[in-house]
C-alpha cells in the first residue's frame, strides 16, 4: 500500500482543541455522520481527555444502505444526486441530529477520497459538507482538495471543524 498511515497533523489537533473550546463555551453538543472520512473527525474530535463534555459521538455510514437505515437518507435522493451531494450531506447531518436526541450540532462529510472513483462531474478530491443546527437552517457546503488519498480526507476533517466553528461563531 502507498497510502500514508493516519496521523492527526499538530494544525488539525491545534483547530480540534479550538473547536472542543468553542463547543464548551457555547454549551453545545456534536454528532458526526461520516463517510469518506470514516470516522477521522469523531476520532480528532475525542483525540484529548474531556472531550466527552462536547462530543456525542459518530456515524459512520460508508455504504448507501448505510446511509439510508441508520441516517434516513432517502433512496430517491441516492438515486437522483448520489451519496456526494449537497442533499445526502444535508439528510445526513439531519439523520444524525435526529438519531442523537442529546447533540445540538451535527456535521457531516460525504466524498470521494481516491485514488479511484472520480468522474467529470465528480472528480477524486470532491467533498461535500453539511452543519445542521436545531433550530436553524442546515448549510452545505462542497471542496475539491488536492493530494492523495489521506491528504483529501485530512483536508475533509480539518474543513468540517472549520464549518463547525463558523456554525458557533454565528450564533
């Protein structure tokens, strides 16, 4: 294998306390929905002790069929948009809220990491995000990164904190 082995980078651990701390202050609670990633952001999110006052947990949800029974995707959206769209991020980061009754923030990642998979419409790199907030309008948000295989889902995990402390930031 040519893949590099996973190791959070000191900036990724650096944004993770940032977020935990936000997280704290603000009083809120996250779930993660995963695919690409495959649970590297729950992972970052409980890397340091405490953690556990601010972080739920995670889905990991790799396959459609996954997407759909623990999520509640639709199968009529994996049909028509694919599971690396703006509307599977959203329904998952919104299966997520619903299926953790106890986290106010969910966050999610769908996309394809490589080397392989890609298409014109969809080339290796691309990422789409959700944030979904209760009360509040779910964003998506979508990235194309650069690298190989875990320089994409290392770049996926570092945007999602990113969005989570917008997310906080705005309230």
């Amino acid at each position: 294998m040519t893949d590099k082995p996973v190791v959070f980078s000191h900036a990724l651990l650096a944004r993770t306390t940032d977020v935990v701390d936000a997280l704290r202050r603000a009083g809120l609670r996250v779930v993660t929905a995963e695919s690409c990633t495959g649970g590297l952001l729950a992972g970052a999110l409980t890397h340091f002790s405490g953690s556990s006052d601010v972080t739920e947990g995670g889905f990991v949800t790799y396959s459609n069929a996954m997407k759909q029974a623990v999520l509640g995707v639709q199968a009529d959206t994996l049909a028509t948009h694919g599971a690396v769209s703006a509307q599977t991020v959203e329904q998952m980061a919104e299966g997520a809220l619903h299926a953790c009754a106890t986290a106010d923030i969910a966050v999610s990642i769908s996309g394809i990491a490589g080397p392989g998979g890609g298409s014109a419409d969809k080339p290796v790199g691309l990422v789409w995000f959700a944030t979904a907030l209760r009360g509040a309008a779910t964003r998506t948000n979508q990235q194309i990164f650069a690298g190989e295989r875990a320089d994409v889902r290392e770049q996926a995990v570092f945007h999602a904190l990113e969005l989570v402390a917008e997310r906080l930031n705005s309230l």
